[in-house]
C-alpha cells in the first residue's frame, strides 16, 4: 500500500508519518508538505533515512504537483493534514486560510478523483479536521458528530467549507472519504505560537505569559500520540462516508491549565514553588474567542476502541520534559533557521 500524507513535517502530521513508516513497513509512506512557517523537516529525523519514506516538497494547491505524484506513485491512500492551522493568524490574513484549506482541499480531491474515479475501491481519502467548526459551547454539553457546523473564526470557517467539500465529493462522486474532528493536540514538536509550547517557552526564558482575557476559555486537551493512534484506526476501520469525533475528555480553563504549567515547570526548572505563576499577564482577548469546547468521543470508542492512553499530568510534565530537553529544535524554530534547510 502507497499513502500519501499531506502536512507531514508539522505537529501531528509528525506524529502520524512516525506512526506509519514505523508500524507498517510494508507500506510505502510518501509525505507532500510545502514547508511553510509551520513545517519542519527536524520534526522527523528519526524516520527520515527510513526504506518506506519518502519526502516530496509541494504545495497541496498546485494541480500538477498533486497529478504527477498520483501518477508516480499510484497512491492507495491519502491522509490530509495540511492546513493553515493557527486562529490567530486566520484573523491577520483570512485568505491565506481559503487558498490552503478550501482551494488545496478541493484540488486534492480532484485529483484523487481523478485517478480513482473508476476504480474507487479499496482507495481512501482522509480528511483531518477541528472540533472548532461545531461552534462555541457554553459551559455544558459537548459536541456529538451530529451537532450542527458553526464556525466562528476565519480559521474554523475555512476547516468546515473543507470538510463539506470533503463529504460532497461522497455524496455526488462516490469518492471514498472519511473524516474526524479532534479536539486541541499537545506534546512534542509543536509550533510555539500554540499555548501549550508558547506558554512553556515563555516560563522557561521568564517572559510574560500572555493570558487572553480572563483566562476562562475552556479546551480539551489530548496527547498527540494519542490522536495519531486515532488516525491510524480511523484510516483502517473507518467506514467511508462516515465522521469520526476525537477527544482527550480533559477540558481545562486557560488560566488553570497556565497555572499548571507554570507549577510543573518550576518543579521541571528547580525554581521555588509559584515562582513562573508571578509571570502570568492578562492581554486583550482575540476578537470571537470561543468560549468552550468540549467533545463527546463515545462514537470512536464504542465503534472503534479507541482511548486516550495518557493521563494530563503525565502528558504535560512529558511535553515540558521535552522543550527543556530540546533547546536545540526550539532555538532553530525561533530564530527560523529551520527554514534554511537543504531539502
Ligand atoms: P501545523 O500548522 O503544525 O502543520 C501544518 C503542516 O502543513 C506544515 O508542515 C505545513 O508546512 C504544511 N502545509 C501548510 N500549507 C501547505 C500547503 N499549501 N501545501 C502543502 N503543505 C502545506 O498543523 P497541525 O497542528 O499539525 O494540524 C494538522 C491538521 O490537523 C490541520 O488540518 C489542522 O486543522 C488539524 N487539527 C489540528 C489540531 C491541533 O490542535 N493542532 C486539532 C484538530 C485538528
Ligand atoms: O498566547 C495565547 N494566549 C491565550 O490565552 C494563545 C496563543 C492562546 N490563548 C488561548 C486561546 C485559546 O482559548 O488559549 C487557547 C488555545 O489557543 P491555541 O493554542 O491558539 O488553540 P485554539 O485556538 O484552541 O486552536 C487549536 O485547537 C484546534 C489549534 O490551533 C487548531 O489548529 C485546532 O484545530
């Protein structure tokens, strides 16, 4: 089997390509990623001499580029994780969240189709999406794969016109599709813009942390791993036409979760207790800052058997361990020397 992942040198497209090239050696993993801002190569060093990997540089939007590798390499498969993924950037330059994630979304579709049209068969396409296009919750309930689409950000907006394209092309052209809707990722490799590394960062050097508002926002929090493992399940058992909710039920406010984090730190850095909390600064909120998400993940686990294997403590204490131990990745990332890199 040949599969094509898309956004493979970011966060979670890491974590999955790892998952894949290690688990299924007999499989051929060939990973498409433009390198924006938001990729990077170091994320996968481990894998990256690996027989069953391949690296392709290329922009999911350009039709020829997606044409001639599904002409190379005959995919079976493709796994779709690039996107523009920060909000606070979609709020700067909405557009730039329309071209990747609606126009690139749709040409890899059209290609695909394209080339399994007739043959549909055995073939999968995987669309990687948000909790954040069901909306805002207030503070009770949670979002069930029938809760009604309602973004609210240019962001979560772009995410869900994707994800209808996604399951138009089922219903109008039969192409084999499936899709899930994960909650708010943390762990290793993640771009310091997001709060988890952003806030860590910031403890580490003793700089401000910048709490939006009133830090009562409310996330659910999951373990990147765990999400990978989620893909993998959904990639193989997954029934075509189908949406598949992902969720660490571990909900935090931002201010708590800072809280923690800071506690974890000082303990991590050596520092007197309380210590990193003294840094905490409350800044202007971001313009429709959803108050609340939270996701009912009963739909995985009871069709699929699937659950968050770590516990939050374990996992933030291992997501702190990881940035104090690779100041290496996190000066490269900050400076942007990753970005001149030899491909
Ligand atoms: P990320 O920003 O860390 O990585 C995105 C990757 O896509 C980067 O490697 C980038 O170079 C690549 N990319 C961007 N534009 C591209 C283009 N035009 N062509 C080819 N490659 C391009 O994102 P992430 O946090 O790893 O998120 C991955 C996916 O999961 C996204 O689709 C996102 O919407 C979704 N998601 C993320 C989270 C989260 O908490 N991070 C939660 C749920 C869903
Ligand atoms: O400096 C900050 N201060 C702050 O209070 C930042 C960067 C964020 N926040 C708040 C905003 C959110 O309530 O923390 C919360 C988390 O913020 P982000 O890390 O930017 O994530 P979020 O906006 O929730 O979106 C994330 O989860 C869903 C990912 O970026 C998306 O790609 C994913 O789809």
């Amino acid at each position: 089997m040949t599969i094509l992942i898309t956004g493979g040198a970011g966060f979670i497209g890491s974590h999955v390509v790892r998952l894949f090239v290690r688990k299924y050696p007999q499989y051929r993993i060939v990973n498409l990623d433009a390198l924006t801002y938001a990729g990077n190569l170091a994320n996968l060093r481990d894998v990256e001499q690996a027989d069953n990997y391949i690296f392709e540089r290329g922009d999911i939007r350009q039709q020829d580029i997606v044409s001639a590798l599904f002409q190379q390499y005959n995919f079976d498969g493709v796994i779709h994780l690039a996107a523009e993924s920060h909000v606070d950037r979609s709020i700067a330059n909405p557009l730039a969240f329309v071209e990747t994630n609606v126009l690139g979304t749709v040409n890899l579709l059209n290609v695909a189709r394209q080339f399994w049209g007739n043959e549909p068969a055995g073939k999968r396409f995987y669309h990687i999406s948000t909790d954040e296009v069901y909306g805002s919750l207030g503070e009770e309930g949670f979002f069930t794969e029938e809760t009604p689409y309602d973004p609210r950000s240019p962001y979560s907006a772009s995410k869900a016109s994707s994800d209808h394209f996604v399951r138009a092309y089922f219903h109008t052209f039969g192409l084999p599709v499936v899709l899930s809707n994960c909650s708010n990722n943390y762990g290793p490799c993640q771009f310091p813009e997001k709060l988890i590394p952003l806030m860590i960062n910031n403890i580490r050097e003793n700089k401000p942390l910048p709490v939006y508002g009133e830090g009562k926002n409310t996330r659910d929090w999951l373990w990147v791993a765990d999400h990978a493992a989620a893909i993998d399940l959904i990639f193989h058992q997954g029934k075509a036409g189908e949406t598949y909710n992902i969720g660490g039920n571990n909900e935090w406010k931002n201010l708590d979760l800072v809280e923690k984090l800071c506690d974890i730190m000082d303990d991590l850095l050596g520092r007197p207790a309380g210590a990193s909390r003294q840094l905490i600064t409350f800044v202007k909120d971001r313009p429709g800052h959803d108050l609340r998400y939270a996701i009912d993940a009963s739909k995985i686990r009871r069709e699929l058997g699937w659950e968050p294997t770590i516990q939050f403590e374990e996992g933030f204490r291992q997501t702190a361990q990881w940035y104090i131990d690779n100041t290496e990745w996190l000066k490269q990332v900050l400076s942007g020397d990753y970005q001149k890199r030899d491909v």
